[in-house]
C-alpha cells in the first residue's frame, strides 16, 4: 500500500527484540528536555568532495583539476574560510554554515581503500571494516544502544523507499515508508488486513498500526501529491524534485510530535564518470537537488531544529583528474555534511592533505585523513548518548582506535 510497507520476513526476524523494543522511551536523556532527532542519507554513486567544496587555497588545485573548477566556468564559490568555497548550487547549505548550523568534514572516508560501489557503500551502511560481515546496519545498531530516557512515548524510527536499507536493517524494527505512485489500498481494506493480523499476529499488528499512523501523520497520498505538485513548480531538474520530496516527507515524519525520532534514505546517481561539469553539467544538478532537499527538509523541521542532526555521506570519493570523458572515475577521499540545530557548524573539519602529486593516495586520489566513523561516532556520542563501549564494539566493530570526534555538537 502507498506510504506505509512493511518486510514481514525483517519484522520476524527481530521478533525476538520487538517486545522489549516497543518499550523503549523516546530519546530524552541527553539533556532534560531534549528530544533529540537523527536524519542519515546517503548519497549512493560516489559524491566529487573537491567539486563541492573546492579547496581553492590549495596551490595545486588548479592545476591538478583542470577542466573541472568551478573558475574555468567564470564562477565563484560561496567562500567558507581562507581554504575552501562551496559551490554556488549549494546556497541553502551556504546559509546554514553561516548560521553556524552546518559543518563539513573534507579529506574523509570509511575503512575502505578498493573502488567497488557494492563493497563501499555495504561497509559505509554496515560499519565493518570489511564488506559482507553482516546484515545489519550501524544504524540499526545505534537504535538498540540508546539508553532509554524518562519520556514514555516508544521510540520509532522509518526508511524512505521500496525496502529498508542496509545502514537501518537489524533487530529494532523500522517503519519503511513507500512514495506515491505504488497501487494504494482503501482505507476499508486496510482496517480489515490490520483487524486480521490483531487476531492471527499481534506483533505484525502494531507495526502496521504504527506504519499507518505514519501515513497519516504525513497526511497520506494526496498531502504528498501535494507537496510533489509543488516541487514541479520550483525546479525543472526532475531528478531535484525528487530529492526535495524526499527531504519534505522526513522532515514531517521527524517534526511530528509523536511520530519517528530516527530516520534515514538514499539519494541515488552521484556517479559522475561523465560530463561532470560542477558548474553547469551532472554534478550541478545534482547539489541543486541535494540544496532543494536540505531546504525542504529546514521548513518542515523549524519547530525542532534545534535538537536535530542530519548526516549526509557517499561510499567514497572521485579521482583528482578528469578523465577522457570529462568526468571522474572512483575516489577515495571524499567530505561529508553535518546539518541541524543541535551541530556546532560554520566550520570545515579538515587535517587537509593537500593536492601534490605526493600527497595523492595512490598519485590519484584525495588522500583521506579523517576516518568517517570518528564522525559517526561523535555524533551519536553527544546527541543520542551512545556509549563509547557499544560504539567501539557493537555499531562500529574493530574501531577501538578510531576515538570520536570532540565538539560536532553543542
């Protein structure tokens, strides 16, 4: 049905937990009337960090990146500090920084050092150190790690699209909302399967419950209709109207007072091998649409910025040059964003490399120097409260060294 779906199979599977998870408070601990939100996307393909925030201080990024600055197009970027500029398709997240509301980490990366998409993007969602170690997500895991509060409303947390991703998959249930355009069910036959499943399958029965009050508290298919009606008329880029829907619909779910505190989606197409042109081409369009889902998601969340952090992250970077096509082949150093009004933002996070020849990983590649997960883990450190044991050893394992970033949030 439209909006709410549920994995019978994946809601089994946790059987075990779902009992003792549905008592879980809301996150409230952290700090005596907090209620903390938590937003993950990912953005599958492999995002260009040095097209989206240039490191135009650097004496070799001209060089090293012709055919590619954003200066060769005769334009300027949003200036951050004496090092680096964002892109000017990115103004939202330009207002943001500048508020103090958004901070980036360049020269970072996970674990991982080949240029799979598959392998990267299962140990980014995963958390391991290698790919195929499991089956759940550190997202999932994180959830399950939360020290339960004094509010008495459960804790719930939703996945936009067709199936719940890797990063959410485990043993604390997740709600999948579905966007529009699947056959949807009455609300008659929606009623009956969910009076069916209280009589032969309780368990299933709350899930579907709370997957319903989901739908409604986004409105159902017409209030997203709606909002996807209005997107049309703010951009023609169709794959931007995509990302904007995606950001209004969680930014609803999360602001809701009874609704989810955790969520996560992916943002597909980062794979810029050709015509990449972080001007005017590929690349372009795409941070507008990643600017127009940060923007939806600020104006449904207004009323709980303040104790929200969303983090934005791809699997791995691109190659410093251009290749034959005027794109970029698979990377390794690449940036991530922290968003919201619980980050302590207008800063970039970088021990930055630089650009020689020498300092390239693999004399191709931006040299990565900050672990991702010491980002990770330094957000749901100090906004959810996650212990230090379970981060090294439960949601990120094999990570005892890599010590969590200090000062991300306020």
């Amino acid at each position: 049905m439209t909006g709410f779906s549920v994995n019978r199979r994946e809601v089994l599977a946790g059987v075990g937990s779902l009992v003792a998870w549905t008592q879980v408070p809301r996150i409230a601990h952290a700090a005596p009337g907090r209620d903390p939100r938590l937003l993950t996307i990912v953005l599958r393909g492999g995002l260009d960090g040095l097209s989206t925030v240039e490191p135009v201080g650097d004496p070799d990024y001209a060089r090293v990146r012709a055919g590619l600055t954003l200066a060769e197009a005769g334009i300027k970027g949003i200036p951050l500090d004496s090092l680096f500029a964002l892109n000017p398709k990115m103004p939202t997240l330009g207002k943001l920084y500048a508020r103090g509301e958004a901070l980036i980490v360049h020269a970072t990366a996970t674990p991982y050092r080949a240029r799979s998409h598959f392998d990267a993007q299962d140990i980014l969602e995963s958390g391991h150190v290698r790919p195929k170690l499991t089956g759940s997500g550190w997202m999932n895991r994180a959830l399950q790690a939360v020290t339960p509060g004094d509010a008495v409303e459960p804790q719930k947390a939703f996945a936009i699209g067709a199936q719940v991703p890797l990063i959410m998959k485990g043993k604390a249930p997740v709600l999948n909302w579905v966007p529009p355009g699947f056959s949807d069910a009455s609300p008659d036959t929606k009623m009956r399967l969910l009076d069916i499943y209280r009589h032969v399958d309780p368990q299933l029965a709350d899930v579907m419950q709370e997957g319903l009050d989901l739908d409604d508290m986004l409105g159902g298919e017409a209030a997203v209709t709606k909002t996807m009606r209005k997107a049309r008329g703010m951009t023609e880029n169709a794959r931007a109207r995509t990302f904007r829907v995606a950001g209004s619909v969680a930014g609803k779910a999360l602001a809701g007072a009874n609704g989810p505190r955790i969520g996560a989606f992916d943002l597909t197409g980062w794979d810029t091998h050709v015509a990449e042109r972080p001007a005017n081409g590929r690349l372009a369009q795409l941070l507008e649409g990643l600017d127009g889902m940060i923007d939806a998601l600020h104006q449904e969340m207004r009323p709980v910025w303040a104790d929200t952090a969303v983090i934005i992250v791809t699997e791995f970077g691109r190659t410093v040059a251009m290749n034959g096509n005027k794109g970029t082949d698979h990377g390794t150093g690449t940036l991530a964003f922290v968003l919201g009004g619980a980050v302590r933002g207008g800063r970039v996070v970088s021990d930055w490399p630089g650009l020689s020849r020498k300092a390239l990983f693999e004399e191709r590649d931006l040299m990565p120097t900050t672990d991702l997960r010491s980002v990770l883990k330094g957000v749901l450190r100090d906004h959810l409260d996650v212990s230090e044991r379970a981060l090294a050893e439960t949601i990120f394992p094999e990570s005892r060294a890599v010590r969590a970033l200090d000062g991300l949030m306020v």
